[in-house]
C-alpha cells in the first residue's frame, strides 16, 4: 500500500503539469486578455491601472498597427507599457516556464488589478468558501446517507414514493432559485427580515461572546447552506438507495437471512460495507463541485466574498495570476481527494488492495 501510496503521488506531478500547460497556452491566445482591456477602459473611461500608465506615457495618439484589437489610433508606447506591467513584454514560452518555477516555490505573484498578492487573496477568501463547503458537504451526507438506507429499505412503500417525490422537486430547483426564494421569504424581501444577507459575520463580531459568536456565525450560514445543501442531496439519495438494494438483492444476504441473521446485523454488518464503496467513490468530486464551483452563485447571491466569486471575477477580468494559481491549488486539492478516496476504500473493505497495481 505504502509503494502505491507514493506512486499515486509521483503521479501527481506530470498530471498537474499537463493540466497547468494546456490551460496556460489556451489562456494566454484567448482574445480579450488583459493588455486588451486595459487599452478598451483606456479609450473608455479607465481604471487606476489604465490611469497610472497613461500618466507616464506621450499623450500624443499616434496611428499603428498592433497585434491587439481596438488598440488602432492608441500610443504604442503606452502599449508596451501595458505589456510590461502585465509580462507580457516576454515570449510565451519564457512566461511559462517563469511561471511553472515560480509555482514549483507556491509564489504566485500579485493580481493584475487588485494590488495584492494572490496568497493573501486566496487565504482570505478561504474562510467563506471553506464555511460554505464544509457544512453542506457535512449535511449532504449526514441527511442522504440515511434517507437512501431508509429508502432501500421500504423500496415501493408509501414513505420510498413520497421522498422520491420530493427528492425529485428539491433537484430540478436550482440552487440560485432557491437562494433568492429564501431571500424573499427570509432576509427582509417582501415578507419576514429573520437572517441576514451579505457578510460571514456581523459588525459586532469581534464584540460578542463566544457563544454569542457562534450563533452568529450560524445565523449568516443558515440560508447558503440551505440553498446548497437543498439542490446537492437528491444525487447522493438515490445512489446510497441503489447501491444498498443492489447489494440487499444478492446470494449472500440470502444466505445470511437463511442463517438467522437479524435484518440490522445484515443491513450495517455486510450490506452498508460494500454499498458504500460506491457512494465514497464519489466524496471526491462532491466535495470538489460543493467546496469550490458549486458555490460560487450562492456566494454572488448572498454576498458572500470567497473563492468561487474569486475565480469567476478572475476569469471575467482576465486576472491570471489568480486564475493559473487557483488552478493550481484546485487541481492539487482534487488529486489529493481522489487518493483518500481510494484508501478510504480499503480502510472500509480490507479485501480490496491495490497493491497488485
């Protein structure tokens, strides 16, 4: 286990640099970067980036061609101005590597309009993304895991018919009709004012107690929660219920019941071991998809500032300090959780190995 351990590991390297690669080159051709917007908020009506640059440039418009679009009639010293600031003075390939061994030491430089590191930005933004994460991945499980169990149980009876009923609702609502539905409903729209909508916390934060700021800490979660949890525990549901009536239908739960085994002994003595591997081959892109994309309408719609929001305003902007090194930490975060998965596997079933593999 411990050789397939650190093969699992050293494979991580030539993935990671294979996905880093890709999206660098497609990145970096798109239309649109960075030099482009600043040249189009330079003709408009410009940024402290765009203003900074033109101060210390000729005023004087003169006529070019260039490799970027709109920048017809604009000063080419102001462009190579741009494109120092932003790196791109350099050739792509010479970009690339810089990046690969600044990131090789986790420096991820500053972001192009924030003026700000993108550790501190990323550690900053943890705290909601994380909250958000956490608890609806805790929840999911907590509430799918034993509806399925129950469902599998009492397949074709009334309570297996209505919860699929109302699984089936609660999964073809989206999760931002949801959270504006809460919104309306509970955070001062047009009927009760019981939770808040923006912030992780209160103003007062820091001034209240510790009991005081836990009920706080709560009381702002309770609605992104709710919205996410209700739109992510319908897929769980019905995979915990297959798997266990798979299992539950096979040679030896017959043999076990012919024995004299109890129902509970076969239920969670050998029937919840094995339908569980299915379900745990999933933890990995659940928490993936909830921790870090799944969030992020959620976050836009209760003004909650974390990573989801991050990396969308990145794309949007063409930040790609932030984009590259949110990548980065996505992807090494997701090949790490796939690897506990799979020892999670053997932790829970001691007949499977991989160190045949």
């Amino acid at each position: 286990m411990n050789y397939y351990i650190l093969r699992r590991l050293l494979l991580i390297i030539p993935t990671l640099l294979g996905i880093m690669t890709i999206n660098f080159f497609i990145v970096q051709i798109a239309p649109g970067g960075p030099v482009e917007q600043a040249i189009a908020q330079y003709q408009g009506i410009g940024d402290s980036n765009t203003t900074r640059i033109a101060s210390g440039t000729n005023s004087e418009i003169k006529q070019g061609e260039s490799k970027y679009r709109g920048s017809r009639g604009v000063d080419p010293e102001y462009i190579k101005a741009l494109e120092k600031l932003y790196g791109f003075d350099k050739p792509i390939v010479e970009r690339y590597f810089s990046m690969l061994w600044r990131y090789i030491k986790f420096d991820f430089g500053e972001s192009f309009y924030r003026n700000e590191k993108v550790t501190d930005l990323i550690i900053s933004k943890m705290p909601v993304s994380i909250s958000l994460g956490l608890w609806t991945t805790l929840l999911v499980y907590l509430i799918s895991i034993p509806l399925g169990i129950k469902k599998a149980t009492s397949h074709g009876h009334s309570f297996d018919i209505w919860t699929s009923t109302i699984v089936t609702v609660a999964y073809a609502l989206p999760s931002f009709i949801v959270a504006i539905m809460l919104i309306v409903l509970f955070a001062g729209g047009s009927y009760y004012d019981w939770f808040p909508l923006r912030g992780l916390t209160s103003d007062n934060f820091e001034e209240l107690s510790l009991i005081g700021q836990i009920k706080d800490y709560f009381w702002h979660l309770a609605l992104p929660v709710f919205a996410s949890v209700l739109g992510s525990f319908a897929t769980l549901t019905m995979l915990t219920k297959n798997s266990f009536l798979d299992e539950i239908h096979k040679q030896y739960v017959v043999t076990a019941r012919a024995k004299g085994c109890s129902d509970k002994r076969i239920l969670y003595g050998h029937v919840f071991r094995n339908a569980m591997l299915l379900v745990l081959a999933g933890l990995p892109a659940a928490l993936i998809g909830i921790f870090f994309t799944g969030s992020m309408l959620i976050e836009v719609i209760f003004s909650l500032d974390g990573l989801g929001l991050l990396s969308f305003e990145s794309v949007i902007n063409r930040d790609y300090p932030v984009i590259f090194a949110s990548l980065y930490m996505f992807t090494i975060v997701g090949l790490v959780l796939k690897l506990i998965s799979d020892i999670t596997y053997t932790l829970i079933d001691p007949r499977i190995t991989f160190e045949g593999r």
